[in-house]
C-alpha cells in the first residue's frame, strides 16, 4: 500500500510542478532583472522584471552579409569572415546554454548575423533547433533575399519531413541596401514593394505545402533620407502577411565607411509620427513599455476593417488595471511556446487563486469589444479571418561614441559626470537586447556588443575563418548573387 501512495504523491508533485503558471527559474531570473533595472523606469508600464527577461540575440556566430547597407551595423572585418556552420553551431550552443542559465527556461532569441540565408539551409534548420531545445523562440534575421527552396530546405528535410511546426522570420527591406537580385540600387521605398510582398508569399506557399506557420515581421532602418517615406511603407505593408513593423533609426555605429550626416535628426518621435500618419490615426503605445523609452517604443495591438487597436489602451482605466493584474498574477507565464491544453490548466490555476481575474478579464474584455464597435462586428471579423496582430516598434540603437565610453564605466563601476554618458548608461542598465558570453561570463546589450565588442571579436574570427578556405555553399551564393547582379 505504502509504496502506491508514494507513486501516487511522486505523480501528484510532478504534475503540480508541470502545471506551475511561472518555472520558478524564470521567476527568479525575472526578479533579478527587476531588481537590475534603474529605478526610472521601474513604471507601471514597464514589462521588463514584470513579465519578461527582454530579447537575446546571437553574435559573431556568421558575421557576414553579402548585400551592402549605408548603415552597416557591422564592423569593417565582419564580410572577411567565412560563413562556417561547424563555427555557427558551435558558438550557438554555447551562447543558449548560457543565456538559458543565466535568463531562465524561456526567451525569445534572434539567430542575427550578419546574413543568415548564407548558412546551408541544414546549418540554419540545426541553430534554430540548439535554440529551442534550450527554450528560445528563434527568430532568424535576413534581408529577406532567398528564393523559395531555401526556405523550404530549412523547414523541411531531406526526406520531406517537417522539422518545425512554426516559424519567426524578421526580414529587413529599405532602399539603403544595396545588392539585391533584381533590384541593386532601389531608388525609393516603393521599388522594394514587390519584394517585400514576394517574401510573404513563400511563406504563404510553406503554409499551404507543408502545413508550417510562420511569424513575419518587417525591419527598417530610417535615416534623413528615407524618413518622409515611412509613412507609406507603413500603408503599404500593413496589408501584408507581416505581424510587426519595426524601424531603426540609424546610429553612428559599426562600420564608418558607410556612415552618413543626419542620423542625429531622425529620433523615435519622428518615426513614430510617420507611422501614424500612414495609418492615418493615433497610435497608442503607453501601455506597455519595454526598457528604456528613449530606446524602445512597442504598440501591440492588431489590425480590423482598416483600423488598427491597441490591446490596452493606456487611457481607459479598465484596461490599465486589466495589465496591471496581468502582470501581477500572469507576468512570467510562457503563452507562445506552450501546448494549448497545458497553459489552460497553468491559467486556470491562476484564477483558482486569483478569482477576480475573471471580472477584471471581463470588463477588459468589453472595453476591448466596445473600442472595436461592439461584439456583432468583432465576432463576424473573426470569423472571416479579418483580425491580424500587428505591432508597431520603434528601436533606436546608440551611437558608439557614447557607448563606449558608457560601457567601459560601467564595467569599472563608475557612474558617469557628462549627462550624454549618463544617459547612456542608463539605456544600457534597462537594455531589452542581450547578447551572451559564456568566456567571460557576461551578458551584454546588444549596443555595447555592436559599438564595443564586435570589432576586435571579428578581427579574430577573420584569422579563424579566413574566407580563402570558404565553404562550397558560401561560394555558391556569392556566385549567385554576382550572376543575379
Ligand atoms: S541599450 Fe541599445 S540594444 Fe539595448 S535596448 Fe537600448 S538601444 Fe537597444
């Protein structure tokens, strides 16, 4: 009998700890991300410590880009350094490992190079596996310039097997890239219409051919040049089968080559203006805030008839407190990368605690419907597919010159006289973008690893993977793309 009731409790404790809404590593690696933030932006809004760690990206895993953008992000060496998948999975093992020790079970991670089309589509579809068998939700950084059988070679086997049920691609496109096939030269933002609306449609066929969701979001940089042209990139692509539009206000950082004036003129306001007046309407971000707001400014929301709503609007008190009480009791809980029948039950445990989750569900649930026009038009809107997320981001990289000086107090510990390095540091103190070191066991963000860390990290890697001994698959996109040009 003894041993039966043991089983029994043995099962019944493993069940609770499978059911837990939040892994208690990630609660704790929420607590100190918190606790790390400075106090300025520890505001209602903030989801940071509340509800997530912030984004991770890889670096120095395949630096290389064969298109050329003014501005490069990368430093000079990067494009001297081989594309290497042994190289690549390698380092990418090492830095989830890390990132999921240190940042918990659960994160969203960006597989960025550098072009990751230039790995092998069997080196791409191995990363995006060592990351999610250490529980990031990879999302992989192109410029979006591959053909159709590329992209299924990743996602399906040789054998035609599925290897991913969903995928997350973010693909940049604006008219300062340049070296795309059939376009090298775009002269405005509208020449790259039809290739952007092409990059959804491969995933659009993926969907119909092997039965694999995909996640899209569209990144641009803006700088003086392309700043007026925003506005219709936003009205264009908004119809498109992207989930989030993402511009990046240029930063003097990187390789100086391909730096230009200006870029001090183009901040997040101006974008964010842009954005509004190619949806023709506010668009509300208070809500919610991710880091600094001098970095990073997030709407999410999603797009019915042809207006776009937020989730939460921050100036309707029912829905304030609906997330402030979503971050009390839900903040932490994994909802993307969780089977359905599981986070029921991990919620479901939620309100069994916390019962009046369900009236403040409720009343957020109707202002929600009332801001659409009421449940008739919702409903019907939902049932003819007609509800699209869409969330609108603005992320403002730093320039090198401030964050060097920055990161290097920082590291000694010293808190920075000049307002401008001050500043900086606290932008770096909240960052949302980290990127992973196990040698030396650092996390660092991602402006620090870009203006500090990548030019002597890819000066190395030049004399490790010098591009005399490329790879055959390296050689041929090259090849290819010099033909296609
Ligand atoms: S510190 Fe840099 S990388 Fe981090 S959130 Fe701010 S702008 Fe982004």
């Amino acid at each position: 009998m003894a041993p039966i009731r043991s089983r029994v409790f043995t099962t019944l404790r493993r069940v609770v700890r499978a059911t837990r809404p939040v892994d208690s590593r990630t609660r704790a690696a929420l607590d100190r991300r918190w606790s790390e933030l400075p106090e300025g932006v520890k505001t209602p809004a903030q989801a940071l410590g509340r509800h997530a760690v912030g984004c991770e990206g890889t670096h120095g895993v395949f630096p290389k880009c064969n298109l050329t953008c003014t501005p490069c992000y990368h430093s000079v060496d990067a494009n001297k350094v081989r594309v290497d998948g042994e190289h690549t999975l390698r380092e990418v093992e090492s830095q989830m490992a890390f990132l999921a020790a240190e940042r918990g079970p659960r994160a969203h991670a960006q597989l960025i190079g550098g072009e990751v089309s230039l790995l092998s589509p069997e080196d791409h579809a191995a990363a995006l596996k060592i990351m999610r068998d250490h529980g990031r939700e990879p999302m992989s950084f192109t410029h979006g310039d591959f053909d159709y059988d590329y992209l299924r070679n990743v996602v399906v086997d040789a054998a035609g097997r599925r290897r991913f049920r969903r995928v997350s691609f973010a693909a940049h496109f604006d008219s300062l890239m340049r070296g795309r096939r059939g376009i090298p030269r775009p002269r405005r933002e509208s020449d790259l219409s039809d290739y952007r609306r092409r990059f959804t449609e491969m995933f659009a066929r993926l969907r119909e051919e092997h039965g694999v969701a995909a996640y899209l979001a569209h990144n641009m940089t803006v700088t003086p040049e392309n700043l007026d042209e925003v506005s219709d990139v936003v009205r264009d692509v908004v119809g498109m089968d992207y989930s989030m539009l993402s511009f990046q206000p240029a930063a003097f950082v990187g390789d100086s080559r391909r730096w230009h004036d200006g870029y001090r003129d183009v901040d997040i306001d101006a974008v964010w203006q842009q954005i509004e007046r190619g949806l023709g309407q506010r668009v509300a971000y208070g809500a919610i805030q991710f880091g600094e707001p001098r970095c990073n400014r997030t709407a999410l929301g999603f797009t019915f008839g042809d207006h776009w709503y937020p989730f939460v609007d921050a100036d309707v008190d029912a829905e304030v407190r609906a997330r402030d009480d979503f971050y009390a009791h839900l903040g932490g809980v994994n909802f993307g990368g969780t089977h359905p029948a599981l986070l029921a039950i991990r919620v479901g445990r939620v309100l069994l605690a916390y019962p009046r989750g369900y009236v403040v569900a409720a009343r957020w649930a109707g202002s929600l419907v009332r801001r659409c026009g009421g449940v008739r038009l919702l409903f019907a809107a939902l049932i003819r597919r007609e509800v699209h997320p869409m969330t609108f981001v603005v992320h403002r990289f730093m320039d090198a010159a401030d964050v060097a000086p920055a990161w290097a107090m920082m590291q000694a510990g010293t808190p920075a006289d000049d307002p401008a390095i001050r500043a900086t540091q606290e932008r770096l103190a909240a960052c949302t973008y980290t990127m992973a070191h196990p040698e030396t066991g650092k996390l660092v963000p991602a402006c620090a690893q870009h203006s500090v860390l990548d030019p002597d990290e890819n000066a190395s890697l030049r004399k490790l993977l010098p591009l005399s001994v490329a790879t055959g698959h390296d050689v041929g996109v090259r090849a290819q793309s010099r033909q296609a040009r």
